[in-house]
C-alpha cells in the first residue's frame, strides 16, 4: 500500500500542477510507476517504457497498471495542457533566441554604418579641400598650408 500511496500523491501533485514530473523526487521504481502512469517518462527516468516496466516487480506492476486506469482521463487532460505549455515554453525561448540574434546584428550594423559614415566624412572633407586647391589654383590665391 506504501507504493500505491506514494505514486497517488505524486501523480496527484503533478496533475494538480503542484510539481513539474522532472521534479518528483522517489525511489527509480517509484518515478518508474509515475511516469508509466502519465504516460511518459521524458525527464522522470532514463529508463525506456519497456525498461520502466520490467523494473518494477509484479505487485507494483499491477498497482501501476490500476492507476493507469484510475488517472486516464486526468492524464490526458493534464498532458494536453503540458505539451500546450512545452510548446509555448519553446515558442518563447525561440522568439527570446531571434530578438537576441536581432539585437547583435542591429549592433553590428550599426558598428559598420558609423565607420562607414567616418569614412564618408573623411572623403567629403577631402572632396572639399580638393575643391577648395582647385579654386585657389584658379584665382591665383595660394591656400594656406593648413588647409
């Protein structure tokens, strides 16, 4: 009965959304039980399904199998609102990885429009002395040496 009891109020706790099921703290045939019971064990256990069933011995089996019965409907519930938030979890942390990428191109771009923009300053200032020599010449005025 200690099992079963330990099993119910974990599973309870994760469908209640008390507990993440990566979080659940127990003995492997107890994680085991728990994520046969909601039907995954990604994050609960290493153990493949099959593995996860040949771990726990007979007794537990049956316990198990019955709380697979008892929970079904809250199981599928529960897991459609858990992917539902994975997917979002991962739709967020995608948008977070675009803006950030966004952000260091804009600053990248930004780097390369003010060196850009120096180099255009550079080139009107010397397009404006070059005039300027070219108009002396002309007149006959000699510029003075600083420009």
């Amino acid at each position: 009965m200690f099992f079963e009891q330990q099993v119910r109020e974990r599973v309870e706790a994760v469908l209640n959304g008390e507990t993440k099921p990566e979080e659940i703290p127990g003995a492997t045939s107890v994680r085991c039980a728990i994520g046969l019971v909601l039907g995954s064990l990604e994050g609960i256990t290493t153990l493949s399904e099959s593995a996860a069933w040949d771990y726990l011995d007979a007794g537990n089996v049956t316990i198990t199998q019955h709380l697979r019965s008892v929970y079904w409907d809250r199981v599928d519930e529960w897991r459609k609102r858990y992917e539902a938030e994975k997917a979002a979890f991962t739709e967020a942390e995608e948008e977070r990885k675009r803006q950030a990428a966004d952000a260091r191109k804009k600053a990248c771009d930004d780097e390369w429009k003010a060196r850009f923009d120096e180099v255009d300053e550079v080139v009107a200032r010397d397009a404006l002395k070059r005039e300027a020599a070219q108009e002396s010449e002309r007149s006959g005025i000699i510029p003075n040496a600083d420009g």
